[in-house]
C-alpha cells in the first residue's frame, strides 16, 4: 500500500512510498482511511521540533471503516465507522495512566508520531481505543474530530467557561475556529483577534456562528477595543491558538484581574511571558495537551447534536501523493484544513 513515511530525522525525511499492509492482531481492527488531517503538529514533525519515532507513517487526525477485525474483537465489525484516541500505547499501570491521562505517560507512543498512523490507505488500531461515529457524523466531518477533542480538553476540561463570559480567542486559523465554537457552546462570548490579512478567517467565523466580534490585532486600539465590548474588564478567558509570542503577550494585557489564560497551540518554541504582569494580575495560567478518552466523547457528542458547525473548516481535499501541496498550503496557512485522501475512490458515509 500507499504511506507517506517520515524515514529519518532531519531534512528530507518525508517520502511518499508503497509499504506492507498491515495485518491485524487477535484485538485490532484494519481500517481502510478516508481523510486524514494535515495538522500544525505534522508540520513540526516534519522539522524535528515534535518528537517521532522513524521510520513511522504519519498522521494522526483520520477517520475510516473498518476493512477487518482480529478474532477477539467483539465490539467492531466491518462496515463500522470510526475515529481512535491518539494516545494508542501507554505502560497503563503509572500514576498517569491510572488517572486516565494517557498523555502524560512516560511511556506513551501516539498514532502518527510513536507508532504508524493515518496518512496510509490502511491502519491497524486497537479495538479498545477507537470510538464508532454517531449517525448523522460524516466521514469528512469526523476527520477533523482529532483536533475538536483537543480544543474540548483545553475548553471543557482544563478551564471553565461559564454562561455570559467574555471569552478571547487570539488566532483565526482552524484550532481557533474550534475553540471559538466550543466556548460558544459552552455560553461564551466570544471576541476573535487576529491580522488584517485575516478577512476572510474572519469572516468564516462569522459563518460558523461563534463568534460575536472581531478585533485586528495589528490596527491601532485593538486593547482598547476589547476592553469597550467587555465593559472596561477585559475577557474571562483567553485561549492562545496562534502559538507566536505576540498573540500570547496580547491575551495576558487583554485579561481582566483574576482572569485565565489557556495555551491551546503548540508554539514549537520558547516563548517568552511577562510574568509579573500575570502576578499583579493574578492570571490563572494553564494549557492542556492533546486530549484524553472524555475529550472524545464529548466531542463526539457536540457533533452528533448539532452543537458545533465545523464542516466548512474542512476546506481543500487533495490525493495522499500529493501531500507536497497540502504541506505547503498548511504552512501557507491558505484556506483552513486540509484533508489528505489515502483512498480518493472511497465514499462518505
């Protein structure tokens, strides 16, 4: 089959070419893939700046159906359509992996990083980690399910979003998109920040439904205007999804006293915080890391209810052979996700 393979580390070390096919063990399922994500955290594999085990097959926000199952899988069967946790590999007996925080493992292995991933034709997964897809979820909607549990971990679980609250998402790009969606949900009020060449990320916000009101950045009085649409306060929350040092220094200025400030981006690099500002403030300062089992189920559930409307986020599908362009667009940052197709013939389900 088909793989795009990162063979090593450093330059060129991704390769599109034919591997084996996998073959299932007693407790996997085989899934056939039909999109996989191009993500933020792909690009920084690529460039050693994430960690990976190579030679690997890459990717990791995929959906797919079920071509085969093992012999003791009982809760599968082919035809089933699914989304996996990324966490696939943990020592399951530490302090971490007892709590249910599979990330924090020490030994953790991630579909896509640690162990062979979505940007292949097929995939073997443990049974126990995938999730089957409620009726009424596309298959090109569930693909982009990888990065809404991530955005649940940050919103849902390590902060707090009550009914009313002003909430800055600082960044337009599709992380930003979910967040603003599921603070939305959660009762937020949500203000975007981003650049004035961000018009049409803007305006997709808009579209999506999540967004009350947004500020450029780069104009002159943007602080200022966010404090006039929260009463002189400044936000409740403020989410940094661009992962640059500017967006974060901007969410810690625009916080109101006793505010939070959640880390939803990999920045790929240090950045530098004023600390003392945060001090005075008394800014509770958190993040999350990918996302764990719950991530999953609740956004899972946000799809199936209709909660969140993220289809339009899945903007450009390209062929796996040509994931070069679909590289370069996301680095470009040009439209919004793009969805690589290991098997372009498959059908939507």
């Amino acid at each position: 089959m088909k793989a795009l393979v990162k063979t090593k580390l450093g330059p060129d070390c991704m390769q599109y070419m034919d591997v084996p096919e996998p073959v299932p063990g007693d407790h996997d399922i085989k899934v056939k893939v039909y999109a996989c994500g191009i993500c933020g955290t792909d690009i920084h594999l690529m460039h050693d700046t994430y960690p990976s085990n190579p030679p690997i097959i890459t990717g990791h926000e995929f959906s797919g159906v079920v071509a085969e199952v093992g012999k003791d899988v009982t809760d599968f069967k082919v035809g089933d359509r699914i989304v996996t946790l990324t966490a696939i590999e943990t020592c399951e007996e530490c302090e971490w992996c007892r709590q249910g925080l599979r990330m924090l493992c020490p030994q953790r292995k991630s579909v896509g990083s640690g162990i062979d991933g979505g940007f292949a034709e097929y995939v073997i997964l443990p049974a126990r980690h995938a999730f089957r897809l409620p009726e009424g979820v596309s298959l090109k909607t569930a693909a982009l399910c990888e990065p809404l549990a991530c955005v649940v971990r940050s919103v849902c679980e390590r902060t707090t979003v009550h009914a009313g609250d002003y909430v800055l998402v600082s960044g337009a790009g599709v992380m930003a998109q979910l967040t603003a969606q599921v603070a939305h949900a959660n009762g937020g009020v949500v203000i975007m920040t981003g650049l004035a060449s961000d018009a049409e990320r803007f305006a997709m916000a808009k579209r999506l439904g999540g967004v009350k009101e947004t500020v450029r950045v780069d104009e002159d009085g943007a602080l200022e205007k966010i404090l006039a649409l929260t009463g002189g306060m400044g936000p409740h929350v403020a989410y940094e999804c661009a992962g640059v040092a500017s967006s974060a220094d901007f969410c810690l200025r625009a916080l109101r006293k006793t505010g939070t400030y959640a880390q939803v981006a990999i920045p790929g690099k240090p950045i530098p915080m004023d600390m003392d500002m945060a001090l005075y403030k008394e800014i509770v300062l958190t993040n999350s890391y990918a996302s764990e089992r719950t991530s999953w189920l609740t956004a899972l559930s946000l799809l199936e209810n209709h909660l969140i409307n993220i289809d339009p986020l899945a903007s450009t599908t390209l062929p796996l052979e040509q994931w070069e362009e679909g590289f370069r667009q996301t680095i470009a940052k040009t439209g919004f996700k793009v969805l690589l197709m290991p098997n372009p013939s498959m059908q939507d389900a």
